[in-house]
C-alpha cells in the first residue's frame, strides 16, 4: 500500500513539472511570436547565449550588414586617411629634403633660419589643433577633413614662389595650421564608425602611412632631384613641392567622395540598414552622438576635459611616448657621424619605417584582439626604455654599429603607441562627442609641444652621435610612462571620475 502511495505521489510531481514545464513552453512561445511582430530587419529569431562575458550574439543578417559596412569604410575611408596621412608627411618633412637639393643656397637659409621655419609650421599646427577638431566635430567631417587636404597641398605647392625666408616662415605656419585638424580629426571619424574592438588596429594602419612616408620620402625625393634636373628652368626642390603639394590635392578632392558622415548624418554609400545598425552598434558602447554644438555644450566639454585628470595624466603618456622614440628622427645623422655615407644613412630609413609599419599594426590588432590598452603601452615602453638605457650605458651613448642597428629596430616598436592611446581616451570620454573631440586634439597638440620643448634641451645637433643625454632622457620617459599608464589603468579600472551620462548631465545643469 505504501508503495502504490508512492507511486502516485511520484505521479503528481512528475505531472505537475510535466504541466509546468509546458506553461513555460507555450508563454516562451507566445512572448517569442510577440517579439517577432515587433523585430527590426536584424533578425527575429533569440537564441540562448552561448558566448562568453562582453561577446555580443549576431543573428545572420547582423553579420552581413556588419560585414558589408566595414568593408565599405576599409574600403574608401581607411584607405584614402592612410594615403591622405602619407600626403600629410610627405609635405611636414619635405623641408629637409629641398634644403640639401639646393633650396639653403637659393634663398640663403642659415641654420638659425632653417630651424625658425620649422618651429613655424609647428607654431600654426599645435595652435589650430583643438579649434580644427571642434570644426570638424562642429560641421561635416567629409567636407572639413579634404578641404584642409587640398589648401595644405596648395599651400605646398605655392612655396616654389616665396623670395626669402620671411615668406617661407609664413607658408610654413599656414601649413601647420590646414595640417592642424587632419590627425584627430580622423581620430574623431574612426570612433564614430568603428567600435572599441576594431578601432585600434584601424587607427595603427592609418598612422602606418607616416611610417610609409619616412621610409620612401628620401627615395622619393632622389628621384625627383635625378629626373626632373632643368626642366621647366626650374629647381629640382621647386619641383618637390609642386609634385607632392598637387599629389596632396589630388587626395584632398577624392576625399570629398570617399570620406563617410558621422552615422548619425547622411552618406550615399551606406544604406539605411547600415546606417541604423551603425548607431545601434554604438548607442550598444554607451557612445554619445553628435549633439547640438553651440557655445553651451562646448563649455560644458571643456569644463570636463579641464577637470578630468585623465586629461593631464594622458598628456604625460603621449609625451613619454613621443620622447621614447625620439633617436628614430637622428637615426640617419647619427649614422652619418659615425662614418657611413649619407646614401646609406638614407637607404637604412626605408627598413626601419617598414618594420615600424609591421610592429605597429601587430600591436593594434593585439589592442583590438584582448581589449586591453594599457599593458601593451606598458610593455611596448618597457621594451623601448630597455633599449634607450642600454645605448645610454654603453661607453657612455659612444656605441658600436652593430648596437646601434639592433637597437633602433627594438626603439621603433613605440613610433606609433601615441595612436593607441588616442584610442584609450576614445573610451575614456566616450559619453561626450564633444569632450572627446577637444581631448584628442588637446592631448595631442599639448604632448607635440612638450616634446619639442624637451627636444630642444636633449638631443642636441652637436651631441651626435652620442646623444648621450638624449637616450637617457628617452629612457628615463619611457619607465616614467609605465608608472603613469598603471595609475590610469586602475583608476578606470575602478570607474574613478570617468565622465559618464550622468556626469555630462549635472554638468551641463551647472552650466
């Protein structure tokens, strides 16, 4: 008897999780079949999740309108920054090149006025870098970015005209200031477009083109100098800015048909599906959009900027970063004074720039791949401080060829980390477009000026090729970074003052 009451109670409990599991079944159902009335074009179907923490699901028609909106913007817009970035180098550098083609003697340029035309492109280029990013955060990015492109072209090509070195300095400032808003203004498109996953390696490929342009730069100037001797009954450095300042143009006008608007503005090549799921994609970071950008908001962006010391702390690793790398520009001077011929102090630029293009673009994919920037900051420094203390130590920076060539391949691997750090403050200040706008340039432009000013005292001409309180200032940058880049770590780590929605709304109540 016990046991057929058992039985019966085993019955009813199996009944009741057979009845129960049934209701669940059909209120699944009907809440799916409800779901599906009201889905967009991404798909219907929900799936369980299967992926790890942080992954995010893709239905099928997910992964092909993501596919087909990054190979458009790989396609036309990451292209044309990195040629239009080769252009950009091209013409900043192209200074020393016509002054050994015969441009010092041409128009009697001494060393202290040399060194004034290039302080006045730099002069022009950290002033205009955060106005230029609010113009391009403020109006169309597609139109501000090839604009600058093609007046710094012009602007290139009108220096074959100037008579002395007074107009020389003025074209070199006006360059600096068209060239001003071109690097965190695509800094500022890329954020729009790409998210956090894909954005540092785009950001290493299109700082690949300053690595392009030091590589061939020289050869492309002998080249020039070999071929265009007489023609026209004009100078061989004449001809170096007209070529290259029309190539700039030439970029400059494609850009007004390959460069995207923000998502939130209107792009012919990229359909409404794309459009939609490019904003889900980042209303999905919590990325704030465009928004009306009027004096108010601007105040309320700087007020944050100025406040964060995120802003401060970022200066100093962008700074260390540009200081680490710094014996890369003397690298052909110091071969120079240590023997070899100018045409292989030339020639070995072109393998170093390479193998900087590969490192940096590894180092980005990896950012990308693990979602971490900070310790690939940190081991790219160490990496670099190593090397600077061990040219620094070695008879006192007197080093031999052999050291010198492996070194300066290990020191290259940081010549583009400042770009990664863009990236970093993309996520840091990414609940306001406009503050993050004014922090890219305002890192950059303050960082630029640091190092010049630190330059100034530390690699000194007359030290080569020793450069021995160069090399260990550099090192001393690079191990002060690591320390630096660890306190930022942990405070975003543990969401200490990161600007968020909220913060961005009471400040804009106290404005």
């Amino acid at each position: 008897m016990d046991s057929i009451l058992k039985t019966s109670n085993n019955d009813r409990e199996e009944g009741t999780k057979i009845n129960t599991f049934s209701l669940l079944s059909t209120t699944t159902n009907k809440t799916t079949s409800s779901n599906s009335k009201k889905s967009t074009s991404y798909g219907t179907l929900i799936r369980p999740s299967t992926k790890k923490r942080g992954e995010e699901e893709h239905t099928d028609d997910d992964a092909t309108i993501r596919n087909s909106l990054i190979w458009k913007l790989d396609s036309r817009m990451l292209i044309w920054s990195i040629i239009a970035n080769f252009a950009n180098q091209l013409d900043r550098n192209n200074l020393q090149n016509a002054f050994i083609m015969g441009m010092d003697k041409d128009l009697d340029l001494k060393s202290s006025v040399y060194n004034w035309a290039i302080l006045s492109f730099f002069i022009g280029y950290i002033m205009l870098q955060v106005p230029g990013n609010m113009a391009t955060a403020r109006f169309s990015p597609r139109l501000v970015l090839p604009t600058v492109v093609v007046v710094w072209g012009t602007i290139v090509s009108l220096i074959p005209i100037v008579h002395n070195y007074k107009e020389l300095w003025v074209l070199r400032f006006f360059l600096g200031v068209c060239e001003a808003p071109f690097y965190p203004g695509i800094v500022l498109l890329f954020s729009a477009w790409y998210r956090k996953n894909e954005l540092a390696k785009r950001l290493m490929l299109f700082d690949a083109g300053n690595n392009i342009a030091g590589a061939f730069g020289g050869l492309i100037a002998g080249f020039i100098a070999d071929t265009m001797h007489g023609v026209g009954n004009l100078a061989t450095w004449k001809w170096l800015f007209i070529l290259e300042g029309l190539f700039a143009v030439i970029v400059g006008f494609a850009g007004y048909f390959l460069l995207p608007e923000s998502p939130y503005g209107h792009t012919e090549w990229i359909t409404s599906e794309e459009q939609d799921f490019a904003i889900q994609r980042l209303q999905k970071q919590n990325y704030d959009k465009p928004s009306d950008s009027n004096s108010d908001n601007w105040k309320i962006a700087m007020n944050i900027i100025l406040s964060s010391p995120y802003t401060w702390l970022m200066i100093i690793i962008v700074t260390c970063t540009f200081v680490g790398h710094y014996m890369v520009f003397y690298i052909a001077i110091i071969l120079r004074d240590m023997g070899y011929s100018a045409v292989f102090s030339n020639y070995m630029l072109a393998p170093i720039y390479i193998f900087s293009t590969v490192t940096c673009v590894f180092i980005g994919w990896s950012s990308d791949k693990t979602g971490d920037r900070a310790f690939h900051i940190i081991g790219v420094q160490l990496w670099v401080g190593t090397w600077c203390l061990i040219l620094a130590a070695v008879n006192h920076g007197d080093n031999p060829i052999n050291l010198v060539l492996i070194a300066i391949f290990g020191i290259v691997a940081s010549n583009n980390l400042s770009i990664l750090c863009m990236a970093w403050i993309n996520d840091i200040f990414k609940s306001s477009y406009n503050a993050k706008a004014i922090a890219i340039a305002f890192v950059n432009s303050i960082a630029a000026l640091a190092t010049r000013a630190f330059s100034i005292k530390t690699w000194v001409v007359t030290d080569s090729p020793e450069f021995w309180l160069g090399k260990t200032t550099s090192s001393i940058a690079c191990f002060l970074s690591v320390f630096i880049t660890l306190l930022v770590w942990f405070f975003y780590r543990i969401n200490f003052m990161i600007p968020n929605n909220r913060s961005v709304t009471e400040s804009r109540r106290i404005c």
